[in-house]
C-alpha cells in the first residue's frame, strides 16, 4: 500500500470568535484561500499538480456555504481544474478530511491532496445553521423523545459522570493557558492581519480567577431531566469561541521524493466511532481503543498526544481512562486556550501535533476529537 505522509501543515492564529477579534472582519473564503496559497508557496508547489482539496466546515450557511473549500481554492488562484469538498462531522471536520485525503493517497487514487478547514465563528455562530422549520424528524423524535442536548450539557453530564469537580475543572484550564502561554508556535503559525500570535490564549489565567465565573448552560428543565449535574462547566473551562484556518500538504511518498520534498511525518492508522447523542462527546474513548487495537501501538509508545478540549471535562474525562503521562497530553495547551474554530480545529491540532513532535524528537504522536451528535475521529501519525 502506497505510504501517506505530511509535507507540511500550517495555521493562521486563533482570533476570538466575536466582533473585534482580530481575524473578524476577514472573509472565510479569503481567510482559507491565504492558508491554501501560503501552503504551496512555500514548496514552490505547482498547485496544478494538486488532485484534490479537502477541507471541514461546521457553519456551511451564509458566507461559508455553498462548498466554502472550492471557493477558496478559487480565490486562492489555483487553476479551475483543481477540485475541492467540504465536509462536515462536526468538530471533527478537518481531521476527517485529513483521513480522507490520507486514505485517498494510500489507495492509489490520488498523490497530492490539500486537507484543511475553517471557521469565522465571529459571524457564523453556533446554532446559525439549524434543522430549520420542523425541527428534529418523526423517527428521530420516536429514538429519543426527550430529544437532544447541547454540547455544553454533555460536557456537564461527563463531568458527573467522571466524578470531576469544579476546581478539577478550573485547574486544567488554567493549566492550558500556561501551556500555551509557554509554547513557541513561531513555526506553525501564518501570520495574518496584524496578528502573529493566537489572540485566544490568556496568560494570567489562575484557577482562582476562573472559580469566580458562573455556569453558563444551566437550564430548570434540563436540571430536572439530569438531576445528577452538578453545574460546574463555565467560559473559563471551555474552548471558546473562535476564528481560524488551517491546511497540511499530504502526498504519496513516492511524489514528495519526486519532487525533492522531505516529509515530516506518515499516517500510520486512523479510527472513527460512534457514541451515546445525548452524552455526545465521550466517542474519544472508544476511538482511542480502537485505534490502538488496530495499529499494534502501546500508549507508553505514544510521545505525543492531542486531546481536544472542547470542554476541560472531556480531556479529564479521557485522562482518566489512559494511564498515560499527563505531560504528553496537550502539552502546548488545547482548544481552551488556543481556540476551537470548529472546522479548521483538525489540521489545527495536527498542525501542532506534527510540530511538537518535532521539536521533542519523539516518534508517534496521537490526535482524538470528539463531535457533536456523538462521533469521535483518531488519528495516528508516526514522525519521519
């Protein structure tokens, strides 16, 4: 089978997700169209030799719809004849199209694919693209006549679950922002519009200070329903929301040596799973099983790990269930301090998965992320 490896990746900085961040007045189409152009330029790649673009996107509605990656191909300047898909698994987005890509290539399909992703929340927020009128369907409604919850609630129902307490929760936090704080992204970051560094990250950030914020999903009729939630996720100890764009260069090893290209590092297996709708964001879990199961990997092989922190319960949660070293998870900070742009958020972590690598020296680096309605994507790369 042909070996899929990564050339590249890069990102722009996470801009916060409202009006007045820095990356809010950018077009998406133009914010992923810069990260394209920068990609190739940097190999002095002929964008025409590109078989194909694959990019995530949550929000596909208002200026990110209508198959948002074709149109950045476009304004990218790549020729008409390069083509491109925008997928949608949710939070995973960009992790999957990174699979896709990957498997593309090892199948003998395709030998040079472009995966990326993005997202302006700022303008795009969550719940703009809705099930509209009518809502859930019959038969969904017949499955779980309750009906669903939002993300915010799952991450309350896993913090009851994992028995996590709110000061638990508040000290990860923090903890991501010191991380990140620390960390020198100077090689994976693309700077744009003034900003070279992710406007997200809060380094004076302290449990204490974060233990003064509210809950912010509590809700009379859900506490009913869930009478085991305790109420303890806030902003403080959630991703926030954000603006970004990401990309990595996938080829065939076979063309990268063509081209005079050194790769930085192999796919080397992937997983997908999914899980419970209602506790929605525990699918890491069995991904994480699965994908050991199926590559032969040990967790004490594993030097590097990306855990998406949607919310600091889910990676609490997830370190729980792996006797790992916490110091290899996350250990550039996550997506409570770095951002969460949903779409672009899987070659995002992939970005910084491959560059911490990298700079550690280490051999097998893992990425998990949960998504909404229950899904999970695993990813295992081995650095060359």
């Amino acid at each position: 089978m042909t070996t899929a490896v990564i050339v590249d990746a890069i990102r722009t900085p996470s801009g916060r997700g409202k009006p007045g961040g820095a990356l809010s007045s950018e077009h998406p189409v133009d914010l992923l169209a810069v990260v394209l152009r920068s990609l190739v330029d940097r190999h002095d790649l002929d964008p025409a030799t590109i078989d194909d673009v694959m990019g995530g996107c949550v929000t596909q509605s208002g200026r990110q719809a209508a198959n948002v990656t074709r149109t950045a191909v476009l304004a990218a300047g790549f020729p008409e004849s390069v083509p491109a898909t925008t997928i949608d698994r949710q939070c995973g987005s960009s992790q999957q199209a990174a699979h896709f890509a990957a498997q593309s290539i090892m199948a003998g399909v395709n030998d040079i694919v472009i995966a990326c992703g993005v997202e302006l929340m700022s303008t795009h927020p969550l719940g703009q693209a809705t099930l509209g009128q009518g809502g859930m369907s019959r038969l969904i409604r017949n499955r779980y006549p309750e009906g669903f919850v939002t993300q915010g609630i799952s991450a309350e129902l896993i913090a009851a679950r994992w028995g996590l307490e709110r000061d638990d929760l508040d000290v990860y936090a923090a903890l991501s922002h010191a991380r990140a704080a620390a960390a020198d992204f100077s090689s994976e970051i693309l700077p744009l519009a003034g900003l070279d560094r992710d406007e997200t990250v809060r380094p004076g950030t302290t449990a204490e200070k974060l233990s003064g914020l509210s809950p912010v999903f509590y809700d009379a009729k859900i506490a009913g329903r869930f009478p085991e939630i305790q109420w303890r996720v806030t902003a403080g100890n959630s991703s926030p929301l954000t603006d970004g764009a990401s990309a990595a260069l996938i080829m065939s090893e076979e063309r990268a040596a063509a081209l005079g290209l050194k790769p930085r590092a192999r796919f080397h297996s992937f997983a997908v799973v999914g899980s419970d709708p209602i506790e929605m964001l525990t699918g890491i879990i069995p991904a994480t099983h699965r994908i050991l199961e199926r590559s032969g990997i040990r967790l004490d092989q594993l030097d590097s790990i990306e855990v998406n922190e949607a919310f600091a319960s889910v990676a609490l949660a997830w370190l729980q269930e792996f006797p790992v070293d916490p110091t290899i998870v996350n250990p550039r900070g996550g997506a409570i301090a770095l951002g969460h742009a949903l779409g672009s958020s899987g070659t995002r972590l992939l970005t910084t998965l491959v560059n911490n690598l990298d700079a550690s020296g280490g051999r097998f680096g893992l990425q998990v992320m949960c998504e909404g309605g229950g899904m999970a994507n695993a990813t295992l790369i081995e650095r060359l």
